[in-house]
C-alpha cells in the first residue's frame, strides 16, 4: 500500500469514527496528523512559564528551612533572593514548600529532662519490664498533672515534614516554671 493510500484508509477511518462516536472529524485529523508527526498519540510538552526556582535553588531553600535557627517565610525570602537573580515572594517559597512536602506547624513541646532524670526512668523501666500482668493489677496508679497559672498562650511555628516531628530542632523543651503553678492528683 503506498503512502498516499495509506493516508486515504486512515481518513476514512477518522471520518467513520467520526460517524459512530460524537466527536468531530478535526480532533481525529489533528490526532493522525500528530502521530505522522512524531509517531506517537501523545500530547507534546508545552513550554508554559518558566519556573522561578531551579532544583538548584530548592535544594537551597530546603537547606534554610532546615537550619537550627528555623527560619520564618519572610527571614527565607531575604535570605534567598539575595543569592537569585530574579526576587521570589513569600507567597512564591510557601507554595515551593507545600510542594516539598513542607507543613507550617506548631512546636510540640515537652518537659525538660536532664540526663539524672533519664537515667532514673530508664532504670525503673529496666528494673519492672519482666513483671507478669498479675503483679501490675496489684498497683494502683495515680495521675498527676500541672497546670500553669502563667503560661504562653502564642505558639512557636515552624516548617518541618511529617517526618521531623520527633526531631529536637522542631521541639520546644519547656523549662519547669514561668509563673504560679496548680497541681492535681488523682487516682
């Protein structure tokens, strides 16, 4: 079959589509002309609008989020525009960060442990682990909690993944104190 015949079968069969399904006769001549094209039925990429960040320069804005000091949006924005040609906005590096896998949370925040309370927790956990249920049913366990009558009520935010949770640099270790304190027992 010779390529002109080839083409006549083709736009029959576009057109006999076109006559059995709702589609217009342009949409199958424009797919045929695409595959004679570059031999695929695919969409070709688009250019579109350039990206304002390079891998480069995400890597770099994931660096910064990183570090101790936690930076805000606004504090990452200075930072890294100065090293960019063209200057990024806060809005822009949120929406990078979100596609990071990058949430805006709140520091958990957990009481302060030296390394004597540790050790003395470690060792009674050590020192009942081979205990029978039995003897645990023996133990009344009482609950104490406190409450502070002065307390921060602002939160410290940061970015992190779900991943950094547990990590000491996006805890806040909260000194016992820092106003009059309540405590209650129960059983």
């Amino acid at each position: 079959m010779t390529q002109a015949c080839r083409r006549d079968y083709q736009r029959a069969q576009c057109v006999a589509l076109t006559l059995s399904l709702v589609f217009r006769n342009h949409l199958f001549q424009r797919a045929l002309k695409r595959y004679e094209e570059t031999g695929e039925f695919q969409d070709r990429p688009r250019a579109g609008r350039p990206k304002k960040l390079n891998e480069r320069n995400i890597r770099m804005l994931k660096r910064l989020v990183q570090k101790g000091e936690r930076y805000s949006v606004g504090e990452i924005a200075i930072k890294l525009n100065d090293t960019l040609n063209s200057p990024v906005t806060s809005r822009t590096i949120i929406n990078y960060l979100h596609r990071c896998r990058y949430e805006y949370k709140t520091k958990i925040t957990k009481p302060f442990l030296n390394k004597n309370v540790k050790k003395n927790r470690l060792n009674w956990c050590l020192d009942y682990s081979n205990w029978t249920i039995n003897q645990w049913k023996n133990i009344i366990f009482s609950d104490a909690t406190c409450f502070y009558v002065i307390k921060r009520k602002n939160k410290t935010k940061i970015w992190r993944t779900k991943d950094e949770r547990w990590k000491e640099s996006c805890m806040h270790v909260a000194a016992a104190g820092g106003g009059g304190r309540v405590n209650f027992y129960g059983t």
